[in-house]
C-alpha cells in the first residue's frame, strides 16, 4: 500500500480527536521566536507547553469549533526536557536550565537556596552537617552539569510529599567523566526546604535541609 509521511515542524502539537486517538488536529504555536517544544503538563486551567526558552498555556477542547488559545505564561524560562516535568499536590514543577520552577497559577522559581549549584564554584551551603569525607573525596562542593542534563529527570512521591529530581552534578575540582555523579534533590512544598542524597560508595551522604 502506498505510505506517505507528513514532517511537522518543532512547535506543532498533535492533538486527537475525542474518542479517536487515531485522528488527530494540527495546533501550530504561533509565538515568535518559539523553539522545540520539551514537555506537557495537563492542569485544571488548561495545558501548559514547555519549550527550550518559554512557557505558555492552552485552553480548549478536541472537536471544539473555536481554535485552541495559546497565552504565554513566563518568558526567558523554558524547560530541560520532559522527563523533569513533575505533578503533585495541585503543582506543576520542572527544571529549566538556571533552576527549579513551579506553576500554581502563575510560574515561580524555587531553587533560590540552590543558587550555587549553578555557579562556577559549586554549591556551599553554610552551615553544612553530616558532610562525610567521602563528599570531599568525590569533589565536593559539587555544581550542576549543565552539559549532561539530558540525564536529569524527577518524579512525585506520593509518601513523602515531595518533589524529587535526579540529576547531573559534577566538581569544579575534578576535570574526568569519573567525577560526575547522579544526585537526588528534594523540594518540599509544604515548607519550601530542599534536601539531597548522593550515592557515595556503599554510603549515602544525606546532609540536613536547607
């Protein structure tokens, strides 16, 4: 049978027909300057799309006459990738490139105590407890690998309450593939305090909040 293939660019979004997922409408984005779409998040107020540098919102029904409306939520914050879009407790989290975000109405950043773990020298909190000399061995204080946030992804715990991202961080110190590690960060919604674990060895270093 002939086949034929239709190439949509970066910013279209496919969506299906109610009760028929295999027919789908073509909703083009048309923001200027809009890059690749990365993630989706479904919310009582519609939509939100995420892309490389912006975040907007969708409101509207498949098989509505009316075109989708696409409203900008934040611009100059995008998001990573899909993977660390997270729902939970009413929120929408994700990670962009210079932090951590929600959206509960309107967009926020919540990585402020974080700040460091995007700059140069890596992250130094003060004061810092349980910090084991493992940490140290593995080249603390450790900063965000920006080039390998690829790897970066999050999930809900529905037991703890928390957000949780697993990501990239590496040493300012140590300059070899070795000394990257994957660390957990936790955000904690109900009193905005971070955590962190990060696999050392047979160990977990696991200092206090923050």
């Amino acid at each position: 049978p002939h086949r034929s293939a239709v190439k949509y660019p970066k910013t279209a979004l496919l969506i299906s027909d109610t009760g028929n997922p295999t027919a789908v409408s073509v909703l083009f984005i048309a923001i200027p300057g809009a890059t690749a779409i990365t993630g989706l998040a479904s919310t009582h107020r519609g939509l939100l799309i995420f892309t490389e540098r912006s975040v907007h919102m969708a409101v509207g029904s498949p098989g509505d006459l009316e075109p989708y409306s696409v409203q900008p939520v934040v611009k100059g914050v995008g998001c990573i990738n899909s993977r660390t879009v997270i729902r939970g407790r009413g929120l929408v989290a994700w990670m962009a490139s210079d932090g951590f975000y929600i959206y509960d109405g309107s967009a926020r950043k919540i990585s402020d105590d974080l700040e460091d773990m995007w700059q140069p020298s890596g992250w130094r909190p003060s004061p810092m407890w349980n910090l084991a000399e493992q940490a140290s061995q593995a080249g603390w204080p450790w900063r965000i690998a920006t080039a390998q946030l690829f790897k970066a992804c999050g999930v809900f715990d529905e037991i703890g309450q928390r957000f949780k991202w697993s990501v990239p961080v590496c040493s300012p110190f140590l300059h070899s593939e070795e000394s990257l590690l994957q660390v957990t960060l936790c955000w904690y919604p109900a009193t905005g305090a971070w955590d962190l674990w990060a696999p050392l060895g047979l160990s977990t270093f696991a200092p206090t909040c923050y």
